[in-house]
C-alpha cells in the first residue's frame, strides 16, 4: 500500500513504496478512521455555516443616506442658565429619502471637547427640526456644545450655560497649622 504524507518541510516527504516510514509517522486503521472523520466534520461544518449567513447581493441592499444636519440653535453667543427650556433646532431642508434612524433622535451635552453622558432629549423624530430640551445642573462654562444624533452625529457651536460656581480654593496659608498661631 503506498501512502503519501506531506510535511511543511521538504525534508519529510515520505512516499512509502518500501516500507520506509519511521515507526511514529505511520498509520493505523484507526488513525486514518479518525482523520477521515475529522476532515469529513470540517467540510460538512464549513458547507453549513457558508448556506447559513449568505452575503447580501449588492442589488438586494438599500440605498441609505446619512444625514448630517447643521444645528442652527444654539449659537456662539448663546448664553443658557440651568433650569431654563430652550427649543435646540436644527436644518433639515437637506434631508435625504432614507434616512437609516429617523426616530432615533438624541440630543447630549459636550463640555471641553468630550461628549459627556447628559441625554437632553432622546428618540424623537430628526425631521421635527426643533426639539425643547431643560438646561442641566452643570458647572458654569462657556465651551459646552450640544450633540445632535438621527443617523449621524453634529456639533452645536460652544455656548455658555450659567450654572453652578465652584467655590474658591482656600490659600494655602489658611490652611496651614501655623497661621492660627
């Protein structure tokens, strides 16, 4: 019985018409049972999981636009104070067909470059155009923005809420054992 074995190395190709094999590189019957079942698993495994997610055909997907529109309010010189409601409204003259999310609205705050967790308002319809919003309980500061999310995010211009102040830190010298004294 000749065998063909196949090694990365060209060094151990084998082909077996004498008997040359080394002992540990032949194989039983039930060796190649094992083998033969194993790759006959593989192959089955991999026809089923190929028929079970088909690919979409390119004609079959949807064509979907993103929508990105400007945030008209607030502006640069917006001044908000907390508590207050303000209508956040933006343009939607520009609005495509499809839009992927369109009442998945969600407008959050930014303080210093960073989208902060703050949600202001959330899953309304991106084609209102205008949504009201209640100004947080935040730190004054005058570089928040607003995010506005439908099927892609957009930055509101920096804008200034009066809020809270924080305390003035004491000097060192008041707090120091010695200034008691």
């Amino acid at each position: 019985m000749a065998l063909l074995l196949l090694f990365p190395e060209p060094s151990f190709y084998y082909l077996s018409f004498f008997n040359t094999f080394p002992k540990s590189l032949t194989m039983n019957s039930s060796n190649l049972f094992t083998s033969f079942l194993v790759l006959t698993l593989i192959l089955i495994s991999n026809a089923f999981s190929a028929t079970a997610s088909p690919s979409p055909s390119p004609s079959a997907l949807q064509k979907r636009d993103a929508f990105v529109p400007p945030i008209t309010y607030p502006t640069n010189t917006t001044v908000w104070n907390n508590g207050e409601v303000h209508n956040v409204t933006w343009d939607i003259s520009q609005a495509p067909v499809n839009i992927t999310d369109r009442f998945g609205g969600r407008i959050q705050l930014r303080a210093g470059g960073l989208t902060t967790s703050v949600v202001l308002a959330d899953n309304f319809d991106i084609l209102l155009g205008t949504y009201p919003v209640t100004v947080p309980w935040v730190i004054t500061g005058d570089d928040y923005q607003l995010v506005l999310f439908g099927d892609s995010g957009n930055f509101s211009p920096e804008f200034t809420i009066n809020g809270v102040s924080l305390p003035e830190p004491e000097s060192q010298a008041a707090l120091s054992p010695d200034a008691n004294n």
